[in-house]
C-alpha cells in the first residue's frame, strides 16, 4: 500500500478554539500544537492524524508549546500562570505544574541542553527551571516590571533575550539569571519577537510597529551596538524571526514573509547566470530577470516562480505594463507575454527603422528604445509597440562621453541620461537643454538608470560595480554607493513603491537594496525630527543637519 497523502487545505489539523503555538520534533515525526481551547495536541505529520486524545491539564489558554533538543520532551505555558512538562511521545503529564508566575506565562523555552526550561510572563519576570526535578534555579529575573513577551536562547545556552511589553530587549545570565547589560531600546512600543543568530554574534527583534532591529553582541564584554535604523517593511506587528547566517526570515501579523540581510547587505537571489535586464510587476510582488531564460522571484520571500526558457540570446529589453509584459531584441523583435499566466501572445510587428542600440526604462508602463541613428521609440508593455516619442526627440549625446543609459520621469518632461565617462546628466525634454550640472560619482560607464514613480529618486548601476542613488530634483547623491556586485551592473528598477530597489549584473545575482522612503510616509509616523546628536550618530558626522520634516519640533539633545 503506498504512503497516505494528505494537505491541510482538504483535511485541516483542528481544535476546537483558534490555534496558537506549533512546533516539530526535532526528527520531523511528531508535531504539537497548542490553542486557546486549554490543550495541547500531538499529531503525525505525515498522515495528519492525532495521536492520542487532546492532552489536559492547564485551566487556561495554552500560549506556546516547545520540543526539547531531544525530542523526549514538550514544555508549555498558558495564561492559568503556569508552565508544564509532558512525555515528548505520549503526551503524559511529568511533575507538577510549575508554579511561580504571577501573571500569564507567556512563552516556555529550552535550552540547547535541555537540561533546563525558561519561562516568560506578563508579570514581568523570566524564571529558570531544572528541567530534571522541575525546581526553579536562582530568583526570578525583573525585567523591569513590563510584561515579558517572548524569549530566546543563545546557541551556546550561556544567555537568554527577553523582550517586553515597554518597548526593552534584556540580555540575561542563563546561569545566574543576572543581566549583563542595560535594557536595549529602540523599538517605539511592545517588542514581539527575538532570536538569535546560530553563531550568536547577532540578535534580532521585532516589534509591534513592524519594525526589526539587527543588534551586534561583542565577545565577552557583551558590548552590544544596534546595526544601522530598525528596518521597517511589515504592515503590521512582527510575530517571529529566524536567523541564518547573515541573513534572517521575519513573519508578520500582515500575513508576509520577508528576508532580510545584515549590516546593509542586500538580500541577494543567486540567478547562476548573466542578468541582462530587470524589472518589478505593477503590483510590486514579482521581481522578472532576463538571464538567457526569463525568470520570475516572489519579492517577499525571494524564492523563484515559474522560468521561462530558451529565450533567444540576444533578448536584452524588459518592460512590465498593466496586464502584459514585453521583451525585445536589439533587431527589433518584440514578444508579448500574458502577466496572468505568463502565455506566450501573437507578437507585434516590426516597427522599428533600424537596430536598437539601448534599452532604456520609464515608469509608466513603458520603455524606452535608441535606435542606432540616435532615434528614440517610446515601448509599450501592454502591446509591445514601439512609437517614436516626440517629446524625446531632443535627447543629447553627452559631449564628454557615448550615451550608455537612459531613463524618464513620469511626467515625462525630464530624462536622465548616463554616459561612458560615468556622469548623468538630467535633460528637459521640451527644450533638449542640460539641467543643472552632471552628476559625478561612477568611475567607469553608467550602464543603467531607473526613476522611483514619485519622480524624485534616481537610481543608476555602473560598469564600477555600484548601484548609486540620487536625488532627483537636486543631483545630490544619496548616501553612499551600494557595493556587493562582482561585475558590471547592467539594469536597475524601483518597486513601484519605491522602497526597493533591485540590481542585475553579469555576476549571476539580482540584489534588493532599500530605497529612500517618501518623506511623507516618514513623517506621518513621527512627532519629532532626530536630534542633532542622534544625525550624528546615526546618519553622519560630516553631513549637515537636514529637517526632514518640516513643522515638526527638533528633538533635545
């Protein structure tokens, strides 16, 4: 007989009230789960049956269950302001109840050990317990009188991380139970979820607003600095974190995924091949490379969808529109592809008087083609026509340099334009005229341009390796350049958002690098500018205070 197949969409793994906690035995066999009908439930994974009857015994909501390393033992916490142990295989009750909270236990933990279990409560303490006779080790640690919301394990099981109602990460003695720093803040309100990494160098929480913050943790003096601003990207409160090598994994009560890289390293897809060209969907949920084949990437989790293959080589141009997208070759030839299922669709004809030199990008739905005698065709994804735009017909060629990129505004009265020496130059369309000055930072050709659809931000990637964001209205740089990639980086897009930016190169890797947020997003979740000391800390000491948000107070040093 073969093995049973089931999946939880035609035979969903039940309590009778909602769920809240799971997790797996360590060997994969077992998996128990824990809800607020006051039980917890073992099940077989592999037939999604349940083994045995519903285990008893709390009198209240049943909070979180943990395995222990072996796999012999479960812990639990419920809000009746106890924790409890059970046989890991039968579910039978070992000990008594672990009574010593004065409050809801919030979460029950084991160390790598497993020889002793930690316990946080809303009564503000964590406790220790020998996991052997279930006596509480040492007094209990205060974390400050805030509820305690979750903990975690260092991986050596020398420290425990607790986070707190009031906003506070604590670091404690798993020993002594003593902190071994001051409580961390920089999360604006309740902190939900910490972890840290397999090497435990590196922690990182979660907060209510969102919000997750990378912590760095230094060697036995257990110096602990926070790594750049808290990254903000969930919608709503951040439910738990992952950590894996220089990488972490965040869930998030917006019912999204995200990964995220350390120390201002972009989260990076490893294509294995050339990428020729990039692109976001209009939705921002999909990220499209050209390699040879055409591929698409879930944006939230960056793992890869379906791939078309066996494109012809030389198919350099990508341009998404509302409910089509387009690819192109340099003699012209235009495919037309269906965004709902990625069908092949009766192409365009051949509209163009000659071979294309340059693809370049807008924001509109459409792209940009030079042809080889300097004429400019506007491209669109939605029919995969070429119409030469009368609006560009006054684009220069730099005079230091050969025209190597190009892109234009929404508005489509101001293109920027990329040259072989590594300058832009922003161009008014009307007039053919330069505006301002060019904007110097590349040190090799500028190889690719995209504009944020708010029209403000530039992003440019160059044959130096460096993605390079501008200010669009003013040509300043912004920040400083984004490294990583090992070859040129040959094509750049905004997320419609614009709070990502993705970057292609030769060296078979696309990289999401964060983007300028709209000042107006900022500051509708702020009351006050930084102060000028936190600039200094936080942004630089030689750049100049900036009121980011004007009408808004400077906060005291």
């Amino acid at each position: 007989m073969g093995r049973d197949h089931w999946t939880t969409a035609t035979n969903p793994l039940r309590h009778s009230d909602s769920v809240t906690s799971v997790a797996f035995s360590p060997d994969g066999r077992r998996l128990a789960s824990a809800g607020m009908d006051k039980t917890l439930r073992l099940w077989n994974p592999d037939t999604g049956k349940q083994i045995g009857y519903p285990i008893v015994g709390h009198t209240d909501i049943v909070n979180s269950v943990a395995f222990s390393p072996d796999g012999h033992l479960l812990a639990t916490a419920s809000a009746d302001h106890t924790a409890r142990i059970w046989n890991g295989d039968t579910g039978a009750p070992i000990g008594v109840p672990l009574v010593g909270h004065a409050g809801e236990v919030t979460q029950a933990l084991f160390s790598p050990d497993g020889n002793r279990l930690a316990t946080a409560s809303m009564d503000g303490t964590v406790r220790f317990w020998d996991t052997l006779n279930g006596h509480e080790i040492g007094a209990p640690s205060l974390a400050g009188g805030a509820g305690v919301i979750g903990i975690a394990f260092q991986a050596d099981g020398s420290h425990v991380a607790s986070v707190s109602a009031d906003g506070a990460i604590q670091l404690w003695d798993a020993y002594t139970g003593l902190p071994v720093t001051a409580p961390l803040r920089k999360h604006q309100n309740s902190v939900t979820a910490v972890a840290f990494s397999p090497d435990g160098h590196r922690l990182v929480s979660g907060g209510r607003d969102g919000a997750l913050q990378a912590w760095s943790l230094g060697g036995l003096s257990f110096d602990v600095e926070a790594i750049g601003w808290p990254t903000v990207g969930h919608l709503g409160a951040v439910t738990g974190v992952v950590l894996s090598g220089l990488r972490f994994t965040s869930g998030g009560a917006d019912s999204t995924v995200r990964t995220w890289n350390f120390a201002g390293a972009p989260p990076i897809i490893d294509v294995k091949a050339p990428v020729t060209a990039v692109a976001f969907s209009p939705d921002g949920a999909t990220i499209a490379s050209l390699s040879g084949d055409l591929r698409f990437w879930d944006t939230g989790i960056l793992e890869q969808g379906r791939t078309i293959p066996k494109l012809p080589p030389d198919v350099h141009g990508l341009v998404f529109g509302r409910t089509h997208f387009a690819t192109a070759s340099p003699d012209g030839t235009v495919q037309l592809w269906d965004s709902s299922n990625h069908d092949a669709l009766p192409p365009p004809p051949r509209l163009t008087a000659g071979p294309i030199s340059l693809f370049g990008s807008s924001t509109d739905g459409r792209g940009i083609v030079v042809l080889s005698d300097g004429t400019v065709f506007m491209w669109d994804g939605d029919s995969g026509r070429m119409e030469e735009s009368p609006l560009l017909k006054n684009i220069p060629v730099p005079s230091n340099g050969k025209l190597t990129s190009i892109a234009v505004n929404p508005a489509g009265n101001m293109a920027v334009i990329g040259a072989s020496d590594g300058t832009l130059h922003r161009i008014n369309t009307q007039t053919g005229q330069t505006v301002g000055g060019a904007m110097v930072g590349h040190t090799d050709a500028v190889s690719s341009i995209a504009i944020s659809h708010d029209g403000h931000t530039i992003v440019s990637g160059g044959d130096d390796r460096t993605v390079r964001l501008w200010d669009a209205d003013t040509a300043e740089p912004i920040g400083t350049p984004l490294t990583g990639h090992t070859d040129a980086v040959t094509s750049v897009a905004f997320s419609p958002d614009g709070r990502l930016v993705v970057s292609g190169s030769p060296d078979g890797t696309l990289r999401l690098w964060p983007a300028r947020a709209s000042t107006a997003d900022v500051c509708d979740k702020l009351t006050a500018n930084m102060s000028k000391k936190q600039w200094r800390e936080w942004v630089s000491p030689s750049i100049g205070y900036v009121d980011q948000c004007p009408g808004l107070p400077v906060a005291p040093d």
